[in-house]
C-alpha cells in the first residue's frame, strides 16, 4: 500500500479493511503479505505517528530487507528501531526461532542419497547460529539417519572437537558409517587447517573402528562444502 501525504497518520484501524495485516491475511491468506505486514501482526502496534507497519519496514530496512539477517539480530539490534521495546523484540526473535525449528519434528526415514540432503537435514539447526557447532550424523546400512549430535559447541571462529565422544557415541548407536557437519558463520566455504585435519584423523579413526567418515560438510546459510564431493576424504 502506497501512503499519501494525508493517510501517512493513519493508525491501522482507520485504513481500508484489505489494507490492515490481520484482516488482509483472512481474506486473502497468509502468502498475500508482505514481510512488513507480517512483521506488523507480530509488533501488534506501532506508535503515536507511525503504524505497526511502517515500523516493520523499519525493521526489514535495518537488515537490508533479508530476513537470514533478520533472524540474526539480538534484542539489543532490534530495540534500535523506532518503536520496538524488549517485549516485542522478543516476540519477533520468538516467531523467528519457531520458523527455524520447524522442521526439526522428526528425524527423515528415507535414504540419505548425497552431501545435499545432509546439508537439508541440518538447516533446522544449524541455520542462522552466530557461534561455530560441531555435530555427527549417524547411518545405518541403509543409510537412514538414526540419530544426530551436537558434539561441541564454540565461538565465532572455532569449537573443540574430542574423537573420543564422536566414535563412543557411534558405537553406542550402532551405527554403519557416520558424516560430520559444522558450520562456519563467516559464511566462508573454504575449509581451514584444522578443518582438513579433523577429517584426516577421523577417517584415520573410523577406518580402524570399521566405521567409516563418509563426509564432512562445511554448513553455511546459503550453501556448503562437501568434502567427499570435493575428493577430499
């Protein structure tokens, strides 16, 4: 909806029904809003002269309109805009977790055919995070997943990896061949020093123990690096 001069002081309530973001989405579903307007349902109110809306698009300006930017912000980032306080930051950093949890209900029951589907696999919990996790995927014969882990859990720019916990809790599980997974929140695809270490022990490791690394994946939010695919392991 485009403001005039004139209408730029209305409050939600006096515009036109189809223009309000809770009336809209009855009448014309929920894919028919804007990330503002979302945003502005969330807000439920904006202030004396500007409405939830505007203040959504605030919002949507401060992260340059990308919303992975978006769920990347503390309270503290958003309370820098006009007409956010503590309580709805929360509420936006609330709804924006749920969306990331969403698929983390159950673990897949279908073959895991390739470094894509592992990387699918982890976007509920790894997308988004502003700290370095390392994590094991554990597989069957059939190469379903049983079970994953967090192994660790570090800083910005690394985590402490213990071959001992990896390999214990493959061998409790039971399982076949096992993936590694950590992200790198730089968003940087290329594998350090001790990436590529890391994976030469625990293929050295796993060999011995008869259960093989078949990857390890670099996660970032936009993409991410196989090593098997790259011939690497």
């Amino acid at each position: 909806m485009e403001l005039t001069n004139d209408s730029k002081s209305l409050t939600i309530l006096q515009w036109a029904e189809e223009d309000r973001p809770r009336e809209k989405l009855l009448l014309k579903g929920k894919s028919s809003l804007s990330d503002s307007e979302l945003l502005a349902i969330l807000i439920g109110s904006g202030t004396v002269s500007t409405s939830a809306v505007e203040v959504g698009k605030l919002i949507m300006h401060s992260c340059n309109n990308d919303i992975n930017q978006l769920a990347k912000m503390s309270v503290k980032d958003l309370k820098k805009v006009k007409g956010i306080g503590e309580a709805k930051a929360i509420t936006i950093i609330s709804a924006l977790e749920l969306g990331r949890r969403r698929k983390n209900i159950d673990l897949p029951q279908e073959r895991i055919k390739g470094s894509r589907s592992i990387y699918e696999l982890m976007i509920p919990h790894l997308m988004d995070i502003p700290h370095e996790e390392f994590w094991v995927v554990m597989l069957n014969r059939a190469n379903v997943v049983t079970k994953l882990k967090q192994i660790s859990k570090g800083g910005v720019v690394g985590t402490v990896v213990d071959y001992k916990i990896i390999f214990k809790l493959a061998i409790e599980e039971l399982a076949s061949s096992i993936v590694l997974v950590h992200n790198h929140p730089s968003g940087n695809l290329n594998p350090s020093k001790s990436d590529i270490d890391i994976t030469r022990r625990s293929r050295q490791i796993g060999d011995l123990m008869d259960i093989p690394v078949v990857d390890h994946l670099i996660f970032t939010n936009n993409s991410y690096y196989s090593f098997a695919d790259e011939g690497q392991l």
